[in-house]
C-alpha cells in the first residue's frame, strides 16, 4: 500500500466527507424543492443550469490550474464552495436564492475537479493509475453510502423534516474543507503566468492533445450521450413496484458495491490493461439496460444493480486514469478538466434524450436503446489503442 501516499488519502478522505453531505441530500432534493413550491418544470431547469456550469467551469479551472502550476487552492476553494452551499439552500426559499445555492455546489465541483485528479495523476505512475483512482473512486463512493443512509435514518425519526437535513450536511461539508487544508503542492512553479484564459480557452486543447487523447474521448463521450442518470433505473425499480425506501435502499446497496469493487478493479487493471477493464465495465452497463427493459423481478433488480456498481467501478475512475496516461503531465488538469466539462454537457443531453423515447415509445424502448448504442461503443473501443505500461508490456513477452 506504498503507493497510496499520504497526499491520496488526505484527498480521499476530503471526497468521502463532501460525498456524504452531498449525497445526504440527493434522495430527498426533488423532493424539498417541490415542497417550497418549484415546478417539476423549475426543478429540471434548475438542475440544467447548474450541471451546465459545472461543465465549463471544470474544463476552465483545469485549464487555470495547468497555467498557473497550481493545484491544492482550485481543491480548497472548490469544497469550500460545494460546502456553504448545502446550508444556503435552507436558510430562504426564494428562487433565485435557491439557483444561486445550487449553483455555487456545482461550480465548487467545477472548480476543483481537474486539479483534483491531476493530484492524484502526479501521485501515480503509469502503473499505478488505476489502484490510486480505483482507491480514490472508492472512498468517495463509500460517502454516497453513508449519506443517503444517514438520511433515511433521520428521515425514520423526522418525517419531512428536509430543511434540517440540510444543516446537518454542512457538517461533514465543513470537515472536509478543514481536511483540505493538510494538502500541500509540491511545485508551484507557472508554466505561463502572463498568458490570459478567456472562459473557452480549454476547448483549444482539443486541437493540441494527443490523437490518442481524442480517440478515447470522442468514444466516452459518445457513451455518455447515452448513459442517462441513475433516477431513470430508480424511476425503472419504482415502476415495477418497489417502494419508496426499497428504492432508496436498492440506490445506497448500488453504491456499497461501487465502493467495495473499486479499489480492487483499479488493482486488477494495472495487471491486465485499463483498457480490457474498461470495456468489460461497458459491456456490463449493456447486460444491466437491456435486463432493466425486460426483467419485472423484484429479486433480479437488485442483481442488475450490482452489476452496475461493478460497471461503475470498472469505469469511472479507470477512465481518468486511462486519459492521464495518454496526456502529458503538464496538461493533465486541462485535459480531465476537458473530458469531464464535456461529460457534464453531454450528461445533459443524455437525460433529456432518454426521458423523450420513455415519454414517447416507452421504458423498455429507452433501455434497449441505451443498451444497443453501448454494444456498438463497445466495439469502437476495441479498435482504440492500448494503453502501455512498464506491467503490460511484461504481460505480453
């Protein structure tokens, strides 16, 4: 465990603490919002801004942090952000009040997201990406698990008692950015200082990145255009008769699995080729959509989202880890901070692409539409260059 470095777990705890109060919130937020009087209509135009805002903001400040040769402060101030946030959003109900909280959480991720994972990418070798993201992947999960899991409970005790829990988010949210404050940059050293970053300067990076770095974004992003949010499987779940905490519980196990698996998958990947995993994680995200479209069975919803919590930690950090070994160091910010800034908007797309074939043709339709694309993404990758380890290469004498 060497290379887990007393950087990575700092950060790693930071994610797991912002996560928990993030994800306290996420099961009840449409909820609190419809019960302060936002519109469904309101609340996806809310949500569409704010995901917007964390599309530009993560492809610019990844941008500003590869410039400026710093990374810890992007760190800093973006949980900073995320954190002040949570209690805001109880404080007044007026709308505007309310976009501008939710906004500043997303602009904290934004903020923060490339630099993020160029600390990690720095922590790493080439041989050792995927156990660092997969470790990283898996603290911050584990919040996911024991946030919406500290909301039931309160929720069993205080029924509809929303505003509170937002309070009560801004405790681990203030943790963590007390956390943050043990990280330290180890070079900060400006590559151009005197050079100006207008907003879209990070999108001149596609033009400049490596062929390599194109070909494996332009194929997760087309995945992504497909790859609608999890309500969707939720929504699936709730339709086919599970109940509101069955739901939310089949959503908290979804998460334990991704937590439990992604350390080990990220080992597993620097043995066998991040790429193999990436695909393997891909062609179960195919098994768990074509199942949603059919399956009615209580009992195999549960299989199909352990199955996506493998998916999910077979992908997530793998990609990150795959896109900074094929960019240089001294573009690793820009360049996750791209990918994931298009990520958001497409992620935008994909949910309004999937509720218009559910509204039009139906579920299964949505689903075995999903499924389709993500077989032919599939195939895509398999013509997409390996990435080559010191490891890999052995793997092949």
């Amino acid at each position: 465990m060497k290379y887990i470095t007393r950087t990575v777990r700092i950060l790693s705890v930071v994610s797991l603490l912002t996560d928990t109060a993030s994800e306290m919130l996420y099961p009840i937020m449409p909820i609190y919002l419809k019960t302060i009087g936002f519109s469904i209509l309101l609340i996806g135009i809310l949500e569409g801004i704010a995901e917007a805002t964390a599309g530009l903001s993560k492809g610019y400040f990844g941008k500003l942090s590869d410039i400026s040769g710093r990374r810890v402060v992007f760190v800093q101030i973006g949980y900073a952000f995320s954190c002040i946030s949570k209690p805001m959003m109880a404080v007044f109900v007026y709308p505007l009040w309310i976009f501008l909280a939710r906004t500043m959480d997303r602009f904290g991720k934004g903020i923060r997201t490339g630099a993020r994972d160029a600390i990690l990418s720095d922590e790493a070798m080439p041989e050792t990406k995927g156990k660092i993201f997969g470790f990283h992947r898996s603290m911050d999960t584990l919040g996911a698990v024991i946030g919406p899991s500290l909301a039931l409970i309160y929720l069993f005790y205080r029924p509809q008692d929303y505003k509170t829990l937002f309070y009560i988010a801004f405790i681990p949210g203030l943790f963590a950015v007390f956390t943050s404050l043990y990280l330290k940059d180890k070079n900060t050293v400006s590559v151009n200082p005197k050079v100006a970053t207008p907003l879209f300067s990070f999108l001149k990076y596609w033009k400049e990145s490596p062929t390599e770095y194109r070909k494996v974004v332009i194929g997760l992003l087309i995945f992504t255009l497909f790859n609608s949010s999890d309500v969707f499987l939720l929504l699936k779940a709730k339709q086919a008769g599970l109940g509101d905490s069955m739901v939310i519980g089949v959503y908290i196990f979804y998460n334990l699995i991704y937590a439990l698996f992604a350390f080990p998958i990220g080992i597993i990947a620097d043995n066998v080729g991040l790429k193999t995993i990436f695909i393997i994680g891909l062609a179960l995200f195919a098994t768990v959509y074509l199942g949603m479209a059919v399956n009615t069975n209580l009992y195999i919803f549960f299989g199909l989202f352990f199955l996506y919590g493998i998916y999910a930690s077979a992908t997530e950090g793998i990609s990150k880890a795959w896109i900074s070994n094929i960019t240089d160091k001294k573009d690793t910010a820009t360049a996750i901070g791209t990918f994931s800034g298009l990520q958001s908007i497409c992620s935008i797309l994909a949910s309004s692409l999937t509720g218009l074939i559910w509204f039009k043709l139906g579920a299964p339709t949505a689903f075995i539409a999903t499924g389709i694309m993500t077989v032919l993404v599939v195939f895509y990758f398999l013509t997409v260059p390996y990435p080559i380890t010191p490891k890999t290469i052995k793997l092949f004498e």
